[in-house]
C-alpha cells in the first residue's frame, strides 16, 4: 500500500511541469521587454530576474528529484526513501516559489504596460495577489518532518489550486498584457494623428487619407472589443481556459496588419506635409 501511493506521487506530474505550460507562453514578452533596472527599483526587470533564478533553481530540485525518486524505485531501502523525502520537499518548496516568482513578474508587467485603464489594472492585481498570497500560505506548510506520503498529499494541494484557480488568472493577465500593449501602441499613433490633423490647412487630399485612417482605427478599436468578448467566455463552465484565450489573441494578432497599414499611413501624411511645406 505504502509503495502503490509513493508512485502515485511520483507520477503527479501536471503542476511539476509548470515551465512547459502557460510560463512557456509569456517567455517571448518578458524576453521583449527586459531593460536594465537599477539597484534600488523593484521593477519588471527585477520581477523577470527572480523568475529566472527561481526558474533555473526549480529546475536542478527537479532533477535531483527525479534522481532520488528513481533510485529509490529501484532500491527501496529506507536510506533511499529518505534521500527522495528531502529532495521531493525541496523540489515542492520551489515549486510553490516559482509560482509566487511568475505572478509577481506578471503583476509587475501589468503596472508597466501601456493602454490599460486604472480599473483594469487593478482588477488584475486583485486577483494576482490573492493567488501569491495563497501560495506565500502553503509553502510554509511544507515541514522539514513530513513524511513522503503527506508531501505528496500537500503538493495536490497546490496542483489543484494551480489547475482551478491559477490557470484563468495567469491567462487572464497574458491576455491583459497583450491587449494593453497593442492599445498603448494605437494610442501612440492617435496622438501623433491628432497633431496631424491639428496643423493641416489645405483638405486636398488630406481629407481622404484621413478618412481611411479614421477608418483602420475603427477596425483597432473593434477588434479590441471583440476579444475582450471572447474572453469573457472563459469563464463560461462550457468554455475551456485555453481555448478563450486563444481565441481572444487571435483577434489582436488580426490587429497586426492594421497597425502596421496605420503607421505607414501617418508616415506616408508626414512625408506629403513636408514636401508641401517644401514646395516653392
């Protein structure tokens, strides 16, 4: 009995393997936006730093856990029990760490990034810190004494709160950063549309190109709209995590061609402004 749970354990391997599923998804953000940080700011910079050494740190207790576990596997004496009992404690007390690590750098990312309203920020810290705090929890409930087969009970704890409750969350704020960044980018452009506009005297052909800027805004704006939409839908209970999340950044990856078509038709006014200007 003792054996069948000590590798039903060892084979509880959704929430070890937390690298290869949704921290996978914002590597290509976080990589984007690193930026040297001073000393004294805690910052993104910062936040992606520990995630990083925490990254690194799980990854070697994982190994060593996966060598205690095999060897003891093998050879179940109790020198070898004891070996995977300290290295299974270690590998779940980093786990838990990396996972405070991952919302925190999410966290900071959000306070950084551009096109969010203050309320929609806030929402997301609220939920972002109520899951840290979870975990802050837990990983304290990891003693040095435990026996193996109570680490395991507590470690399906936290895969479970991982699976139920911080999943959404993580894609939730994947998904907020994206749109924020896309919206901060559009503000941007209308910014510099609205001085455009602002020191145009003669209509011809101003007019019609602003028309058709106005336009590719439009479309902007309304895909932005539509992918909040269908990411309400996770959390529909018909709806799966994964599959509202991807279809909401389908639609801002869709945004893609319109702001580079918007870009290139503000540069493309610039350049007609100045060459007017220019002209005898």
């Amino acid at each position: 009995m003792v054996c069948k749970t000590i590798m039903r354990g060892f084979d509880s391997r959704s929430g070890l393997q937390v690298k290869k599923t949704a921290l996978a998804i914002l590597l290509f953000l976080l990589l984007a936006a690193v930026f040297p940080a001073r000393a004294q700011d805690f910052n993104f910079a910062r936040a992606y730093q520990d995630y990083q050494f925490s990254l690194t740190t799980y990854d070697q207790s994982y190994k060593e856990y996966t060598d205690a576990r095999d060897f003891y596997l093998k050879n179940q004496t109790l020198t070898l029990k004891e070996e995977a009992r300290k290295k299974t404690l270690t590998m779940l007390k980093n786990r838990d760490q990396l996972y405070i690590v991952y919302l925190t750098a999410l966290r900071m990312r959000i306070v950084e990034v551009k096109g969010l309203t203050g309320d929609e920020k806030g929402g997301m810290y609220t939920k972002i810190d109520s899951e840290v705090s979870w975990y802050k929890d837990h990983i304290v409930n990891y003693k040095d004494e435990d026996l193996l087969e109570n680490l395991f009970d507590k470690s399906s704890e936290s895969e479970s709160r991982y699976k139920t409750m911080t999943i959404p969350i993580i894609y939730e704020a994947l998904y907020d950063i994206s749109l924020g960044e896309e919206i901060g980018i559009r503000q941007d452009h209308e910014a510099i549309y609205s001085d455009i506009k602002s020191g145009v005297n003669n209509p011809d052909p101003f007019a019609r190109w602003f028309n058709d800027i106005d336009n590719t805004l439009k479309i902007l704006k309304q895909n932005e709209d539509n992918s909040r939409v269908k990411l309400a839908k996770m959390f529909g209970q018909s709806y799966g995590v994964q599959n509202a999340y991807q279809n909401a950044t389908d639609v801002l990856t869709a945004s893609l061609k319109p702001l580079s078509q918007l870009n290139e038709f503000l540069s493309e006014v610039l350049v007609a402004i100045n060459n007017q200007t220019q002209t005898p």
